[in-house]
C-alpha cells in the first residue's frame, strides 16, 4: 500500500484542478485542502451549501466534494441545486459518516459519483477523486 506521499507523487490528476471542498467541520476541510494542496491542486472551502454555491458560481471548481450532513442545507440540496437549477456535470464526491449501503444508493441517486465515508482515509480519497479527474470537462462553457 503506498504511503502519502508516494500518493502526492503520483496523482498527477490532480496537478492544477480545481477542487471545491464543502464541510462544515473546520478540521476535514483543512484536513482536505492540506491533501489536495500536496497533490498539487488548487483548493477553495466553503463551511455551508450556502458559500459552497457562491464559489461555484464565481470560481467554477473542476471537482466538487461535499459533507451530506450540514446544517440547513445538507449536500444533497446542495448537489441538487448545482444539477439541476445550474445544470452541472461537476464531478463530485459526497463524504458522509452514513456508511450503509442504503446510504450510499441515495448519494449516487442525488448525482453524486462517488460516496466515501468518514472519517476520511486521505489515500482512499486521493485515489477517488484521481479517478474522476478524466471527467473534467475542459469546455469554455463548462
């Protein structure tokens, strides 16, 4: 199993990508900027669905990961409103501590690509997100 930073090393995905980290938990979302950042992407966070559709709509990330579990509006009201009301195909990747598999079918059924539970195992989620990286779309209106 590699080590951390044999994973910086080699997502090479992730070099320049843009990745809209959204978790109201102070702690994971420095925790994810830290590991992106190392793999070389550049990272915004946002602690609300609220801030999350600001900087998606001003900054428009490459990659969306998202907490479900947030006050107010929760990460599938958010993941709604970027496929829906904004017609986005942004990769995305929820984090929910619901691990079940019943759990995992709603977040896929939202629009979400990819479900990992926490609390997060950085590699696990380097090599997912890496993985989405060929979905990026790199079109002018994306």
């Amino acid at each position: 199993k590699p080590s951390l930073e044999e994973m910086f090393e080699t997502s090479q995905e992730l070099v320049g990508m843009k990745i809209l980290v959204v978790d109201d938990e102070a702690d994971t979302a420095e925790l994810l900027r830290f590991v992106f950042n190392e793999c070389g992407a550049i990272v915004e966070t946002a602690k609300s669905a609220a801030e999350a559709l600001e900087l998606f709509d001003a900054w428009k990330p490459d990659i969306l990961v998202s907490d479900i579990g947030m006050p107010n509006v929760d990460g599938y009201e958010l993941i709604r409103a970027i496929r829906i009301d904004r017609h986005s195909r942004i990769p995305a990747v929820a984090l929910t501590a619901m691990a079940r598999i019943d759990d995992r079918i709603k977040v896929l059924n939202a629009g979400y690509q990819m479900h990992v539970a926490k609390p997060v195992e950085p590699i696990e989620l380097i090599n997912i997100v890496s993985s989405l990286a060929s979905l990026v779309t790199r079109r002018p209106d994306a």
